[in-house]
C-alpha cells in the first residue's frame, strides 16, 4: 500500500491509511463484541512523545472516540520496560501489567514505512495487548492464488510457466509472503484457506507437483474452494466450513474488483489494501490483526485438533469420544473461553461472577488417549431450589458432533432436582445457541423480560438428545 494511496474510509478525521487500518479493522472490530470503557494510564513514554506530532496526537483522539482514553506520565530517559494501569471503568476493575520493548529495530522500521512514531507503534501495541486479553478478533486468513501466492495465472500459463516464474527474481516476494503467513499458521494457529477461480481437482495436483521451495504452504492449507462463484459466496462457504464468523477472516486478494466485492457483501471481512507483498506484509502487522497475549500450545494445535475433528466426522457423523470434567478454581479456562467465543455463549458475562459462583470445563479424549484439548466451560451457582447457569460457551471446533447434547445433559443431571435457569441474552453472534433452542424447543423456555431461560427436560426430550451424541464421560 503505498503511503499515498486512497482506501476505504470508515473515519474521516484519520489521514495516514495504516493508521486507519489499525482503527478501523482492529479497535473497531474490537468494539462489535465489547463497548466498556477503558482509562489507560502508561508510564515510561512521557519523553519519548514527539511535540506537535499530528499523526500521534490523531491516534490518541482515535483511540479515545473508541473508549480508550490513554495518560502518558512519567519521565525516564531511558526504558525496556513500560508499566502499564489499564481500568475498565464501566465494570470498575483495574489490572497492571509490564510491556517489553521487544524487538526495537522491527518497530522502527514499521514506524519509517508507516510514518507512525516509535511511540505511536507502541501505543498500538499496547492497546493490542489489552484487547488481546479479551478478544481473538481473527482466526483464519483466505488467500487467492493467482498473483497473490504464485506469479502468473494457472490456467492460462500452466504448471511449468508458473514453476519457471516462482524460481526466477520475480518469484522471490511469493515465497517471502507465503513463509509469513506459513509461520501464521504454525505458531498462532490461524486457518488457512484458498479461495481461487480455478478447478479444485488442478489446483491440487499443480500444489502437489510443486516443490515447497517454491510454495511453502504445501501441506499447510486446512481448506480449498475453487470455482467461478463470488469470492463473498466462497468467504461464506469456508467460515462454515471452519465453523468460524466470516469477520474472524482476513481475505486477501490482488484483484481490487474482487476485493471491492467482498468489502460490499461482506463488510465484516478484514480485506486489506496492498500493491505490493512488502506493503502488504506492512499492512498486516500494522493492522496488529497478529498480536497475542502469550505463545500458547493449545493454539499452536488448533488446526491439528480441527483436521482430526473432521477425519472423525467422516468416519462417522457423531463421533465416539470421552470427555472429561475438570473444576475450575477461579474461572481461570473458563473465562478465557467465555471470552473468545463467537457463536456458541449464552451471556455476555464473561468474568463477573459472585463469590458463590462455579466453573467447569471439559476437555475431549480420542481413544487412543489423544486430548483436544477444551471444548467447553459452564460457569453456576446454586440456591436450595434454582440452578443457576451464569454462562455457558463451546469452542468453535467442536460443533454439530453431539457435544452441544452431551453438555445439555450432563448440566440437566447437575442440576437435578432444582429449577434449572440459563442467562441468556440474544446477540447477532450466538447464532449456534439460536440453532440448539430451535432444535430441542419443547425444552427450552424462554422469559424475555429477565433475559433467562428455564430448561424442563421431559424423558421424551432426553432420548431424543441422546440419540443426537455418542460422547460419554471420562
């Protein structure tokens, strides 16, 4: 993207676009899924604040619009280290925490290709960093093949032009990039996906012949469409498909009519604006759409877990697996799961629970011993004569294979023989709650007035779910 080019516009007042990236795909994606108030107080950055610095000061009016107002105090004339106060100040919670300077000549250099300070990178990467607490707001990356992978055009210039065009000078970006979003996938565990107008059966045997010198996402890509449909209608197919909202996806794509088409179909969609790998890979990193809390194993196996999941789906529509129930002593799993949920929580009490108040989660077992990891979490509290359920959320790779069944079951047994109540509340992004209550509506009674949902499960209703999961306990 060169400095000077014109995007897409969400916010008028912004004048540099990797600023406005930033914004625009990230703070305020951030803000679809939460609306508190945050009051950040940062020490250590005071002298490093360049005076009169346009692009700096429209960063922190930015960042307050979207309620994070920042205070810079502090006069060190040197750090590595920065401490950071952020309060929450619609719940009235505060938390610390140290940022590292890390990788300091990596932040200059984006701060030179973007014109956004050193200090102003920070800053993003702060904010980053609370939001990351809360949120994974992407989880896949949807890539073209022409042009955007590979130099050339498939179908027009066949295998060995596109082979002679990756092994020349030209070639070298393509494989750069792709060794980036490789690196994506592996570490952060983002789904990687094609979505080309090309022929399936081709495209597969052309990656297949190809050597992974020149196209390292060999053996790396969780899923393939190829046809000459709308992107936007593909983008809808592979979030299915990877049980995923399409605004956890990044589309990326050289054509800019194609790009103009997801932008309008799909608004959610993350499609940045680029004309050159480099820019592009700028981009990216600006946007923070990377940015993680903590280098995490479970996330690292995501895509192992996902293929696994399917392989057993196919071998059988409700898979047989055990699953196991493990306490959860300060919600600790639990609202890390409540937190990056999408489709499937009931509530959007994520951590405000009572001091009475339980946590569960479960974890699925394959029968050779393999764990998968946590699939669920319930967090209740309990009267003489009420079950409560606070919240209740599934991860999204463990959907339509009984465990929605299973987890309904083992709380109607939890609870028995109290009255048992769910907070609900009715969001564009619970969609799979929406599809489970449709399902199994005989049992599910909803009052709209306390936003709670009464669940009677009558002996009819329990066969019923039964036959819809083969999971069992542990």
């Amino acid at each position: 993207m060169a400095k000077s080019e014109n995007i897409r516009i969400n916010s008028s007042e912004i004048s540099n676009p990797f600023l406005m990236v930033y914004i625009n795909d990230y703070v305020k994606k951030f803000r679809d899924y939460n609306s508190d108030e945050f009051h950040i107080v940062i020490n250590g950055l005071n002298n490093f604040i360049p005076k009169g610095d346009q692009l700096f000061d429209e960063l922190l009016r930015e960042l307050k619009q979207h309620n994070f107002t920042i205070e810079n105090e502090g006069n060190q004339e040197r750090i590595n280290e920065i401490t950071v106060t952020c309060k929450n100040t619609t719940k009235d919670t505060t938390y610390n925490f140290k940022y590292q300077v890390k990788n300091l000549p990596a932040i200059v250099e984006l701060s030179s290709k973007t014109d956004i300070t050193v200090v102003g990178v920070i800053i993003t990467k702060i904010i980053a960093e609370i939001i990351g607490k809360l949120k994974t707001l992407y989880k896949a990356i949807v890539l073209d093949l022409d042009d955007t992978l590979w130099m050339g055009t498939l179908s027009e210039d066949g295998i060995e032009k596109i082979r002679e065009n990756m092994n020349s000078e030209k070639g070298a970006p393509f494989i750069e990039f792709m060794k980036f979003i490789k690196t994506l996938g592996k570490e952060l565990g983002l789904f990687l996906a094609l979505c080309s107008r090309n022929n399936t059966n081709l495209i597969e045997s052309t990656i297949n012949e190809l050597d992974e010198t020149i196209f390292p996402l060999k053996n790396q890509i969780d899923y393939i469409i190829a046809n000459n449909n709308d992107k936007s209608d593909n983008i809808k197919i592979i979030s299915e498909q990877l049980s995923i909202l399409p605004n956890s996806i990044i589309f990326i794509d050289d054509n800019q009519i194609v790009r103009d088409e997801v932008k309008t179909k799909l608004p959610t969609v993350f499609v940045p604006e680029w004309t050159n790998h480099i820019d592009l890979v700028t981009t990216l990193s600006v946007s923070c759409a990377f940015e993680r809390n903590e280098l995490s194993l479970n996330s690292q196996n995501r895509r192992k877990q996902f293929r696994i999941i399917q392989a057993e789906r196919i071998q059988n529509s409700l898979p047989k697996l055990s699953i196991k129930t493990i306490t959860d002593e300060g919600h600790c799993e639990s609202i890390k799961l409540f937190s990056k949920s999408n489709q499937f929580k009931f509530s959007r009490n994520d951590n405000d629970f009572g001091n009475d108040a339980c946590s569960l989660y479960f974890e699925i077992i394959r029968e050779n011993g393999d764990n998968l990891g946590i699939c669920s979490a319930i967090t209740y509290s309990h009267t003489m004569e009420i079950f409560h359920i606070h919240n209740w959320a599934l991860s999204c790779r463990y959907f339509e294979m009984g465990l929605e069944e299973y987890i309904l079951l083992f709380i109607n047994n939890l609870a028995k023989p109290k009255k048992l109540l769910i907070d609900y509340d009715e969001t564009e992004y619970n969609q799979k709650v929406g599809e489970l209550l449709t399902k199994y509506s005989e049992a599910f009674k909803y009052n709209r007035e306390n936003n709670q949902i009464e669940v009677v499960l009558t002996d009819e209703s329990i066969n019923k779910i039964n036959q819809n999961t083969n999971l069992r306990n542990l």
